[in-house]
C-alpha cells in the first residue's frame, strides 16, 4: 500500500502443450490427487462393500461383458466398454458409508488415464484419486471420503480396445454420520430486520471493536433483509461486511450511509483494508456517501442514490480500491485515490486521477488519457462472472451464483432479476469456529459446498475441492490459516468453482503455496464455465510471523481472478525481510487467464510471474517490498531487483492495461530497480498504460518496462511517475 507521496510449485517446464498452441510449454507428470480427505487414510479398509450391489455403466461391450460382471466376485466374469474413451462404471452402495480404499482388477484392456469419483446423490462428483500413468493389472488406491456412489471415470485406453475389469472392488466402513447441510449462521453474523430494536447501536458496538483492530481476530457480517431502513450511518471497521440479503440491491434500502473513513489513523486511509460492502440501496444523507478505503475492500452490487466520495474526511492518503456490479447516480470523487478499478458499473461521473485509475465495463467512465489525466477505460470486460452471494427466498437461505458474461458492460441487475442459479443453503456446510479441514473435507466430498461463517480457521491439511461447480463462500472476511506449513486450498482442475469472500493468512512455517487452482499437469477447457477467485486475499505476515513460498499458483485454464490482494506484511507483527520471507506472490501457469483488479506487493523476489498463453490483466497495484537490506538483497542475476509483473519468454500472446509499481525502499534508498515490468518483446505481447513511482525518492527505477521508460530519478524526492503509454 504507498503510505503518501512522501518452490513452489515449479513453472512450466519446456515441452507441456498448451490448448490451441504448436510447440509451447509443461510435462505432464501424472499426479494424483490423492484425497477428499488427505492425511485422514484409511486405515485397512475392514470390508468389501460393493459386491452384489446395483451398478450401471456408460456402455458394455457385448451382451457377455455386463456392468454385472466386475461386482459379483467371480474372477471369470468382467464388465468391458465400448471401444472408445470417457466411459464410465458405477456402484451403488445404498446409502452414505466411509470410504477408505478401492481396487480395480483390470483386464488386458486398461485404463491408462482414469478417474475414481464420489458422490452421495448421484448428481453432484468429486474426484477422489487421478492418475494419468496407470499401470493395469491390480491397483490398489487409497481413495479417502464419504459417498453412495462410487464410479471408474475412464479418461484414456492404454489399448485400442475398451476398458475391461474383473471386478470393481470398494472397501470401507458405513460408520460416521453424514453431515448435514444448512442451519444457523452462528454469533458473528448479524441478521437485521426493520423491526429489529437498536439496529444503529448494535452496528456501532461492533465498529468500535473493529476500527482500529487491523490484525485483531473479530470477524462479522451484517445481513440486512429486504426493507427499508432510515436513519443509519453503518460504519464499516476492518473484518466487517455489510450486505443485503434481497437478490437484487433495490430491495434493501438504507436510508443513511455505509461508511468507511480514518479517523483512527489521523485521516491516512492507506491502511483501511479487509472490509466489503455488497447489495444494498444507499440514500446519502448529505447527497454522498463516504467509502474511504484501500486495499482488500470491495464495493459490489451496490446502488447509491447520489455522489460517492473515495477519499477521508481531510483528503488525506488513501490507496485502494474496487467497484464492481454497481451503479453510482452521481460522481465518484476519487480525490486522492492513488490507484481505482472500477468494472461492469454505471457511474454519474468520475473526478481527478492521480496514478492509475482503470475501468472496464463502466457506463460514464471518462475517455482513456492516459499518461494525463490517468484515465484507462475499456469498453467492455471481457469475461465477467459476479460473485456469488448469500440472500433470502421468502424466509429460505439460498446463494446465488451470477452467470458468466462475455464484453460486459453495466450492471447484471440493470434490466431487473439477475441471471444465475439458485443453490439452497441445505446443499452447503455451514463452517462454525472450531471445524477441522477433515469435517471440512468431507462435507466436500459429500457433495456439499462451504460456506464459512465469520471466524479464524486452523487447518492442519488441505482443503480440497475437487467437485465441479462448488462454492466456497466467505462472510465477514472468514479467515484460513494453515497449519505446520501445508497449503490452504487446493482446487482440482473441474469446472465452476468459485471462491469467493475469505482470507489466507500464512501460518509460522513455510508453506510451499497457499492457494492452488488445479494441479501441475492441469490442461482441461474451462472456457464455458471457468473457475472464478473473487475477493480472496491473502495475507504473509501482519498478524504474527508467517512464511510461504508462492502464494497463488494458477494452473487451470481460463481460471478467473477478480480483486485479490496477495500481500506480504511491511508493518503490524511479524514482518521483516526473512521473518516473513516470502518469494513469489502469484504465478499463473494455465492458459487464457484473466485478472480484473490484481493487487499483489512486497513480495522479496517476483510479485507475478505469468507462463500461460493469452494470459490478460485489466489493472494491477504493486509495491515493491520496504524492506530490503541492500542491493545485493534483490540481485536477480545480472539485472538489479525483481520485476512486479514479469512475463516469461516463452510466451507468444500476453495482454494487460493500467499496471503500476511503486518502490519505497526506506530502509536503503540507495537500492535501483532497473525496471517495474518485464516482457518478451513479440508482437503478440502488449502492454497499456504503465506507469512507476519512487515515493519519496526512497530508492529508483531505471525505466519502466524492459529498457524502455524515463528514470523516476530526476524526480528526486517527487513522487512524479515514469509512464509508458503503450508497449512494445
């Protein structure tokens, strides 16, 4: 955040063939990924549960070769498919049971590539076991979790005949009850309803708890049901969000403010983090309502009946932000925002631009400018897929989960009920405080989704979510931290997912990553319906000593990422250059990602790295890490300092608009930064409206992308930034 104008996992290696392009990039280890419930085995699976079960299949062979064949325990009978790929087997094993290993007794004709899913309804899969390298004749796999239906999902023959078992053998217990969907949202969620007795009390109670506790371990959500609401000035203080429960923002209205400001910190907005304001109807009491913020604080689906005013009272510093979904009748004063990105919204109008402020979908949004004023504005969004959000039917919990858009522009509720799916609360695990990442695993492998109620969460393994189509969703900043150094979350390269509205806050022993989105070997199409990272930050270092490796890696194709803020702490506890070492923030290997609103800063080597094809940015905000000792400290070889965004040079294609890095190296301001951006200069690599500042002239760079870009030293102490309109 600029304070004032004073081993991971491995990129790709050569020879992976990316989607749609000849002679580019990653092997294909096969990997498996072992576990709805990793760490949690088997522990010798005491029966055999499938035999004689009812089974169906995709296809057999000949009459002689039924689905039959492969559960009766007779080693002369087998079940085979028809000659081609994607076919399928399954058991039915009656009712929910714990599963703990599964043996597949093949045939001369084999599965080279196969996956083993579990189910409890039939409908909704997650894959428990893959491999890309299987060997034939008897494999045993230790497939961990709770399902009633179990299936062999053939990917790939290793012969040209079909696939071909003897017997399909499932092996576990029917102990363990099944976890229920649904139920209440626990203390830290405040449910308001126009009726309900001193709605302004209870919303001051909690912002005076949370104003100025940046690193405290109070998280909550208000909720506010549809109605009106007069006389209220809700301020927002950190790990509070604000929303309302109708599912279009008209039908909830307050009449009053939603208000962010700094008074705890003497005006300085620049630390106003980890907050959100989503679906409501806001009527300012004075025309405009104040939304004071910097990073980590989103503005969504939210309609205000006037101006908005970004900076605080004083116009003091501030360094956020993002608005998306939303409709603003008046001007947005952005004041003295340093950066903004504002995507799929209608505004009145937009004043002043200081650094960097970026739009994409925008009815209103002022003309590009850039260098002066600061203005980037696209037409349209490319992709867009709103975040998911929790909202009443009558008096039933459902979330609903926006459609995906392509060349959005203005709001998904403008012509009235958004587009979307439905999903009922009974179909989610609602996490309480005190849940482990097993009861978290396996309600994912009952086919349930999460949703996290406001709370710090330790997790002693990985949570994985390996079914197409689940929703991780967040309230309150719901926080994540890993224990003895595993990583936090874990998504398999399916269909659909999307996380949405948490926090990733490293634990005090490395973690190799913290985020994944699909494996190493990841290559499937997703470009019908992508994975989506909305409002999920992540956090080294801050609230105490925390290490990771990298902390996003993006592996999936087409994965979406819209606002993040991956953050290595530069003050509260636990921070300096090794305490809180944290080398790579966000490193996208799939191909045709898209970031809309990418924060990442203070990373001690690369912020981002980008392997993938097509891989395009709609705004980045990058700080350089503070506290670097000396030059030698951020040496990368023969060039001085770490580029923010680096670009691999394997890459042909590679887009992005409205991207600024900044340096405040205040413990040497003698360190030099030859640049802030680094690409493969190809005529399909293209860059718009870059921009660096030294702030204070606390440290320098040489040019702003590649060797190309003004020196911000002549600026001296000035925080006058070095721009480059358009790249190569």
């Amino acid at each position: 955040m600029p304070l004032s104008n004073s081993p991971s996992l491995a990129p790709p290696a050569p020879g992976r063939l990316r989607r749609g392009v000849t002679g580019a990039v990653v092997t294909a280890l096969a990997a498996s990924l072992l576990a709805v419930v990793p760490g949690t085995a088997a522990q010798a699976a005491p029966a055999l549960l499938s035999q004689g079960k009812p089974v169906t299949a995709s296809s057999q062979e000949h009459y002689g070769t039924p689905a039959a064949g492969a559960v009766d325990g007779d080693l002369g009978t087998r079940w085979s498919s028809a000659a081609s790929d994607a076919q399928w087997l399954q058991v039915d094993l009656g009712a929910p049971v714990g599963i703990g290993q599964v043996v597949l007794r093949w045939e001369a004709a084999y599965a080279k590539a196969y996956r083993i899913q579990l189910s409890t309804d039939g409908v909704n899969w997650s894959t428990a076991y893959s491999t890309a390298d299987g060997a034939g004749g008897t494999e045993t796999l230790p497939v961990s979790g709770t399902a009633r239906y179990v299936r062999m999902q053939g990917v790939t023959r290793a012969t040209g005949y079909g696939y071909s078992l003897w017997e399909f053998q499932v092996y576990g217990t029917d102990g363990g009850p099944v976890l229920p969907g649904g139920g209440d949202l626990g203390p830290n969620v405040h449910v308001i309803d126009p009726s309900t007795p001193d709605i302004q009390g209870k919303l001051d109670r909690v912002f005076r708890e949370q104003e100025s506790a940046q690193f405290g371990s109070g998280r909550h959500a208000f909720l506010f049901k549809p109605g009106t609401y007069d006389n209220l000035n809700a301020q927002i203080g950190f790990y509070t969000q604000i929303a309302g429960l109708g599912l279009r923002p008209g039908d909830t209205t307050i009449n009053g403010d939603v208000t962010v400001d700094a008074g705890w910190f003497n005006g300085n907005a620049t630390q106003n983090f980890w907050r959100g304001a989503e679906g409501l109807t806001v009527n300012p009491v004075n025309g405009t309502n104040r939304w004071a913020v910097s990073q980590a604080s989103s503005f969504r689906r939210m309609h205000v009946k006037g101006g908005l005013n970004l900076a605080p009272n004083g116009y003091g510093w501030a360094s956020g932000g993002y608005i998306a979904d939303s409709r603003i009748d008046g001007q947005v004063g952005n004041y003295s925002q340093q950066q903004w990105y504002t995507r799929d919204s209608s505004i009145g109008g937009w004043s002043n631009s200081v650094w960097n402020q970026t739009f994409s979908g925008v009815q209103g949004a002022p003309a590009t400018s850039f260098p002066e004023p600061r203005y980037t504005t696209l037409d349209t969004t490319p992709v867009s897929r709103e975040k998911p959000y929790l909202y009443l039917d009558g008096d039933t919990y459902k979330v609903f989960a926006p459609a995906k858009r392509v060349n959005a522009r203005g709001t998904s509720w403008a012509g009235g009920t958004p587009q979307g799916e439905s999903v009922p609360l009974d179909r989610f695990y609602v996490v309480k405080p005190g849940a482990t990442a097993a009861t978290i695993n396996q309600a994912l492998a009952q086919g349930l989704n999460l949703l996290f109620t406001p709370g710090v969460y330790h997790v002693d393994r990985t949570i994985e979510v390996n079914r197409a189509n689940t929703i991780v969703l967040g309230l309150g900043l719901a926080t994540v931290i890993p224990d003895n150094g595993v990583t936090a979350m874990r998504v398999a390269d399916v269909d659909g997912v999307r996380l949405a509205g948490f926090l990733i806050d490293a634990g005090p022993v490395n973690s190799r990553t913290l985020l994944e989105i699909g494996p190493q070997d990841a290559g499937a199409d997703h470009a019908a319906n992508p994975t989506t990272v909305q409002d999920v930050y992540i956090r080294i270092g801050g609230a105490g000593a925390g290490k990771a490796t990298t902390s996003m890696v993006v592996n999936s194709d087409d994965t979406l990422i819209d606002h993040t803020w991956v953050w290595r702490a530069d003050h509260g506890e636990g921070w300096g250059w090794e305490t809180n070492r944290a080398d790579y923030g966000v490193r996208v290997n799939g191909d045709d990602v898209l970031a809309t609103g990418l924060f990442v800063e203070h990373f001690n080597k690369y912020d981002v790295e980008w392997y993938g094809e097509r891989g395009r940015t709609v705004f980045y905000q990058n700080e350089k890490a503070y506290d670097a000792p000396d030059q030698a400290a951020i040496q990368n070889g023969a060039t001085k300092g770490y580029a923010a965004y680096r670009v691999d040079d394997s890459v042909d294609t590679h887009e992005a608009w409205g991207l600024g890095s900044y340096c405040n190296y205040n413990v040497n301001p003698a360190i030099v930064q030859d640049h802030g951006f680094k690409a493969p200069v190809k005529p399909g690599v293209r860059f718009h409206s870059l921009l660096v500042v030294s702030l204070g002239g606390m440290g320098h760079y040489n040019h702003v992308i590649n060797d190309t870009g003004a020196s911000t030293a002549p600026a001296g102490t000035s925080t006058v930034p070095s721009t480059v309109v358009s790249f190569p």
